[in-house]
C-alpha cells in the first residue's frame, strides 16, 4: 500500500499578509496524519495524543498537523497497530494489549504482578530495557516513539466481590487479545474471553460477560460502572501503552523532524501519566460516589501464589534472567 496516497499534503498558503506590516511569509505545504486510541477523549490517553498532536504542530511551525480520533472510531488496537504498519494510518497510541501480536519480544511487559508499582514500571521503560525494546519494533515496519502509560489493571464484574483468587473461579472476563494475560488469567480460574476494546461495554451490559479489567483511567472513561457492580483492587497488572508510528513515514522526516516527533512523544508522555496519576488518585472515591462496590484491601500475595505455575512457564519462554532484570531494576 502506497503510503504517501494517504499523506494529504496541502498547499497552505501562509503568505497572506501579516497584519498591517503587508510582510509575506514564505508558503509551505502542510501535511496531515492521523492519530487514534480506543478509549474517549476525556482519558490519560485523549490527554496523550492531543498533547501529541499540539507539539508537533508547535514544533514543526504548522507544516505537520496531526488529526485526533478517539473511542475506537478508526477501530480497535489491534487494527489499528496494524493499520500503522500498512501505513493506512500514520500514528496510534496504544496499550501492549494487541503488541505481541507484531513484536513477540514485548510479551515480557506484560506479566502480572511484574512491577512493584508505576514508578518501577516507568523507570524500567524509560531505561535500556525499555528503551531497547522500543528498536524491535523497527524490523516489523513500526518506528515506536515512546512508552506512555495506560496504568495498573483492577477487576470488575456483575456476579460477587472478589477479594481471592478463589472468587476468580468460573468468571467470564474480557481480556485483551494478549497470550501472557489470557494464560495469567486463566492459571487464576478465570474463563477468558479476548475481545477488542470497542466491543467491552456493550459485552458487559448484554451478560456476554461477566466483568473485564482495566486501570481506573479506562474504567473511568469507559463509564463501565453503568455496567459493573463490583471492583476488586488487584493492581493484578501494569499496563504500558506506547506511541506508533510507520516506519516509512518517519524515515521520511528530515532529521530535524523525526527529533521534534521523538521530543512531542516525550511530553505527551508526560501529560498522559500525569493524567494516570490524577485519576488514581481520585478513581476509588469517584466510582464509589457513582455506586459501585469496591474492595479495596486485596492480599496480592495469594493472587501471586496461585499464579506460580504460570510465572515457572513464563521463565521458560522468556528467560528467568531478562524476568529478574525487570524485576531487580532500580
Ligand atoms: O488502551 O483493551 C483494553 O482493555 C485497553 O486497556 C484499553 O483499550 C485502553
């Protein structure tokens, strides 16, 4: 697929007279791309990708725009990872949710209870590890700009409060389309159900299922406690999110512009965390005052304990020393 069919390159004419001075700035052309997440616009990633969009075009001086899509209008992560690597959209911003799918060596990320806490997780993706995992993406025609954040997963669902793994048993969860979630998942007795994101809320007010599990962030945006009875804080999973790009696309960028978009991925970071933070901070008592039954003391360890059989599979797919590395780094 020919990407520059759909890099709609206006002529904008910026010499129109500037003010009273009658001075014509040179024209130059501006180019358009899209960028798109899966959740609403009022979210830590709407926050991500808006920041985006105005630092590029700040820093680029209006010759790149960068259009916004938001609630899965331009489908799902998956689709949408692999529209970025058709070069059918330019950009995305996604969870990791779909990423082993393209770049199995990002499976690690995702291993329950892996990370002590954000600040761990944030430290180890802005470190080698993860900076270093950001080039895998290279050879599968996907330029990854940065690591953002979609925050530390909790469990909902309609049948009972979960406050132990034995609560777990028999549940009908949505996961995302991950292979560790749904084998972590499942070692703890949960029937899995992968489902792209745009089709949760509906999933979970029809009964198809009977919970899912997300950050306070998404499940905020989502207004899933209009369909969810219980929340449990199992803080069971971080979740990073990560800024795409074509590959081809950028290769395309002068030297100067691949900076500025390297530079606008870095504050919309910054802004997307900070909005994870601000809603974790205000999540509990915001969907309490909403209605919903939360158990908030969660004993990880026995979560962690039922998990061992999976975590002594996980070793043996992706080393038990790159595990430690992630695990021991400070
Ligand atoms: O990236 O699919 C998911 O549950 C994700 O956490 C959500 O779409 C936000």
């Amino acid at each position: 697929m020919k990407i520059s069919r759909r890099l709609s390159t206006l002529g904008l004419a910026c010499g129109l007279a500037l003010g009273l001075s009658g001075v014509a700035v040179t024209a130059h052309a501006q180019t358009t791309m899209r960028i798109n997440i899966s959740v609403a616009k009022d979210s830590h990633q709407g926050v991500g990708i808006d920041t985006f969009a105005q630092e590029v075009e700040q820093r680029t001086g209006g010759r790149y725009k960068i259009q916004t899509f938001y609630s899965g209008s331009l489908g799902g992560e998956r689709e949408s990872i692999e529209a970025v690597q058709l070069g059918t959209h330019e950009l995305t911003f996604t969870s990791t949710g779909p990423v082993p799918n393209f770049v199995p060596e990002a499976r690690i990320l995702d291993i329950p209870f892996l990370f002590r806490d954000k600040a761990h997780a944030r430290a180890v993706l802005d470190g080698p590890i993860g900076q270093d995992m950001l080039t895998k993406f290279d050879s599968k025609g996907i330029k990854a700009l940065g690591w953002g954040e979609n925050g530390v997963r909790h469990m909902t669902n309609n049948r009972r409060a979960v406050n132990s793994p034995d609560d777990l048993k028999g549940l009908k969860m949505r996961t995302m389309e991950n292979p560790v979630h749904v084998a972590a998942y499942k070692g703890l007795g949960i029937v899995t159900t992968p489902m792209a994101f745009p089709e949760v809320f509906t999933a979970l007010q029809q009964g198809t299922v009977d919970g899912q599990e997300n950050p306070l962030s998404v499940i905020m945006a989502a207004k899933f406690v209009q369909v969810q009875k219980h929340m449990s804080l199992t803080g069971h999973v971080y979740s990073p999110a990560i800024f795409l790009m074509n590959k081809g696309v950028f290769d395309k960028l002068s030297a100067a512009d691949k900076q500025h978009f390297l530079e606008a991925a870095k504050v919309a970071v910054k802004a997307n965390r900070e909005r994870v933070d601000a809603d974790d901070t205000r999540g509990v008592a915001d969907l309490k005052a909403q209605g919903m039954q939360i158990v908030e003391n969660v004993d990880k360890q026995r979560f962690m304990a039922q998990l061992q059989p999976v975590y002594a599979d996980f070793e043996r797919q992706f080393g038990k020393e790159n595990i430690d590395r992630i695990r021991n780094f400070k």
